[in-house]
C-alpha cells in the first residue's frame, strides 16, 4: 500500500460512526408506506438539527428557547387555526394532552411522519408546505403547549423531564403572544 492510499483509508475510517444507532424508519400514518423525503422541500433539508432528527429520531429543537418564537409563529400560520391556539382542539383533535388518535404520536418520530405524510381528511400532508426544519420547529412548540404529565412526555430527555412545567395559558410568560 502506498503512502497516500493508507491516508485514504485512515480516513475513510473515522468517517464511520465509532456505535451506530439504529436510524428511525418513517412510515405514513395510513397505508403505512415508506414517507420518501426526495418529496421534501429543498430549503432546510439539512439543518443539523434535521439530520440529527433523521439519524436519532431526536428533535435537538424540543424546549430550545433560541427557536421558540418562530416555532410559534409557524404552529400558528400552519396549525392553529384547525387544532387550536393552545393545541386544545377544533376541528382537529387536540394535541396538547396524552390521548393520540394514532398512539404513534406520543413520539416525535411520528409526530414528524403525520405532519410530513399527513393523515386522513383535512389533515394534509405538510411536505410541500413547511420545510423539515419547520417541521421540527412546529413539532418543538406542540410539545412545548403540552399540559400532561412530564413523566409521559417521552420526547423529552430525562433532565427537561424533571424542568418541565406543563403549558398554562392563564400563567404570565406561557402565553407571550
Ligand atoms: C385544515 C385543518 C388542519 C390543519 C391546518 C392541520 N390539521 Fe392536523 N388534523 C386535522 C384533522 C381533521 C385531523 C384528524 C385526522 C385523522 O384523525 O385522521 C388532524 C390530525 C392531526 C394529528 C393526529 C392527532 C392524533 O390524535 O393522533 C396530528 C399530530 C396533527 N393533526 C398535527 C398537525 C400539525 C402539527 C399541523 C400544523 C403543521 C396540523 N395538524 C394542521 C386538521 C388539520
């Protein structure tokens, strides 16, 4: 092996993941087929906090206050007016409690496939009208207006588990808009 040949394998070596985690697999909440992100809109592809999302089924955005403004702007141009201010429901089921039509979207692996894929009825598919990283912005501050028990919110890492106070739209500061 030349010189140069064993730097091109040194490497390709640490390019490989020292443990690889097993990347979530991402169905439409449906029919059940594969969702084909080449559908998705070529903005905000690939964001770190998207390809973290993508490899780990983690959304880096949950509970971060640097996005928390934009993630309520978008909830409330995208979301709102079919599920609520507060995410408590309308037209659309309430998202801001433990009880899920499909149980899947207890977690934020399919949260993001039933927005990407859509479900049934006015529920469309939202690929081709926020991008991932929107996607995982609105995903953020769904969770953050949830008011169950922190316990069973398994989108959250044990340490925002134990800080986590349930969403209160009557408390100052929880609803700054
Ligand atoms: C035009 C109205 C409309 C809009 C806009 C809309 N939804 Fe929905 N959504 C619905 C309806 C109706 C259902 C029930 C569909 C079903 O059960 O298959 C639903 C279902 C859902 C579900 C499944 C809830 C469960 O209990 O399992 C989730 C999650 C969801 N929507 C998230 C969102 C998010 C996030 C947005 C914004 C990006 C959004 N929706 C925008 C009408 C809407």
């Amino acid at each position: 092996m030349t010189k140069r040949n064993i730097l091109a394998v040194l490497a390709m070596a640490t390019l490989v993941p020292v443990t690889s985690i097993a990347a979530p697999q991402f169905f439409n909440i449906i029919d059940g087929s594969p969702l084909n992100f080449d559908d998705a809109m070529e903005e905000g592809r690939d964001t770190p906090a998207v390809k973290h999302f993508l490899d780990t089924g983690e959304n880096l955005y949950n509970e971060d206050p640097a996005i928390m403004a934009d993630a309520e702007d978008l909830y409330a141009g995208m979301c709102s007016g079919c599920h609520g201010h507060y995410a408590e429901g309308k037209l659309g089921p309430g998202l801001n409690d433990s009880y899920w039509t499909y149980p899947s979207n207890a977690t934020d692996v399919g949260l993001f496939s039933t927005m990407f894929g859509g479900a049934t009825g006015q529920m469309g598919p939202m690929w081709g009208s926020l991008t991932l990283d929107e996607m995982l912005m609105t995903m953020a501050w769904v969770r953050h207006l949830y008011t169950g028990d922190p316990k069973d919110a398994d989108w959250l890492t044990d340490e925002q588990k134990a800080s986590f106070t349930p969403f209160d739209s009557t408390k100052p500061g929880d609803d700054p808009s």
